[in-house]
C-alpha cells in the first residue's frame, strides 16, 4: 500500500538544473578548464562533494571543496540575481492536495540544507513535507540509495510503501536501489532524459492528485 511520496528537489520542484549548468560552465573557464556538457551531467542528481571530488581528481585541481563551492555560489548568485531559482509549475499546489489526501510527503535532496529550506519556503509548503534529508549527511550519496533510505525511516514507512519523484538518472538510480517505485519528472530544460530506470513517466504537476501515484504504484507493484 502507498503511504508516502519522495520528492527529489533541483529539477523536480524547482527549476535550477540549469542555473547549475551555466555556473558549472563559468566555473571551469575561471579555472581556465574545458567545459563539456555531456562530463557535466554524470554530477546531475549526485552532490556537491561528489563532484568536486572527481573534478579535482580528473583536472589535478588543488582548491578545497570550500573554495570551490564559494566560487560556484558565487556564479549562482549572479545568475539568479535576487528572485532565487524558479519554482516549477503547479508543484505547490499538488503538494498541498497531497498533503490532504492524507500522504505522507518527503524532500530527499542532494544539496546541502539551507538550499533546501530556501526553497521549500519560496515554494510555500515548510508546513508540508513529514521529513527533509539532504544527501550530505549520509554515508553515499545517489545513485547509492542512502538518502531515500533515510528518508522512509523518518517518515517512519518501509521503502516499498513509498513513490520517488525524480528527474536525473543518479536519482532514478538512488530510487529503484533503495526498492521504491520511481516516478519521472519530465523536466526537459536540461535536454532528452533517460528514462531507463523509470516505472511511470509525469509531464506536469497541474491536476496532478494523490490518485495518479496511487495508480502508479499500484501498477508497478502489482495491486489491484
């Protein structure tokens, strides 16, 4: 029986994917690096650390994980100007009718928690969402299913009782290995996705109801 709903963040319930993308590109020709799209998109969905991890190791970069991340929050800064990421169309609303629909609902994010709590604040909903983790206090972050895992425990739900909305394939990855059923979100300001790891595919959040993930994760599991 579905009980909850995971949410990932960054490209699901607000649009900064490619406010990432545009930093990330302004940050290798500060440091005087090539910037491909395609290496890019290997961090979408995976954290911070993460990827400053392998691009210090794949570029011989000395900088610290600080110094790196104050630079790209800099660049972010700059492109968001004061407004902050965008929030994805009809998002709000559907949290809020399913919150009243009785589910429980959950923000399982790679980044870190201030932008997390930004965020749920400019969306309206801090009163909403039974549990927030962000991948940066876990052991592994996604596609290691560690933040979804933790998750389901503070909701108090077994993984098998709860849908994952997400967009990037570490996300999806994250999902289906922590054994939930995976929901994308067809966010297509980043280009074509993947949607290999994919059990139901969502265009939009307008008229989107509780009855929608209760379909789909009847249908994956096998409930009548």
């Amino acid at each position: 029986m579905l009980k909850a709903v995971i949410f990932d963040m960054d490209g699901v319930l607000i649009d900064s994917e490619p406010v990432h993308l545009e930093a990330h590109r302004r940050l290798m020709e500060k440091l005087g690096l090539p910037f491909d799209k395609q290496y890019y998109m290997q961090f979408v969905g995976s954290t911070t650390d993460n990827m400053w991890a392998v691009l210090k190791r794949d570029y011989n970069i000395t900088l610290s994980n600080d110094e790196l991340m104050k630079m790209s929050d800099e660049f972010i800064k700059e492109i968001n100007g004061t407004e902050g990421y965008p929030v994805m169309k009809g998002a709000s609303d559907m949290i809020k009718r399913l919150s009243r629909a009785g589910l429980k609902l959950a923000i399982a994010s790679s980044s870190g928690m201030e932008r997390i709590n930004y965020s749920i604040n400019k969306l309206g909903v801090e009163d909403k969402f039974d549990a927030v983790v962000s991948g940066l206090t876990v052991s592994h972050p996604k596609p290691a299913p560690d933040t979804f895992l933790e998750a389901a425990k503070r909701l108090g739900v077994s993984p098998e009782e709860c849908v994952v909305v997400e967009d990037s394939v570490n996300g999806m990855k994250a999902a289906k290995n922590a054994g939930m059923v995976c929901v994308m979100y067809e966010n297509t300001s980043m280009g074509e996705q993947n949607s290999e790891y994919a059990d139901y595919i969502l265009q939009g959040f307008e008229d989107v109801d509780s009855s929608f993930f209760e379909m789909a994760y009847a249908h994956t599991v096998g409930e009548p």
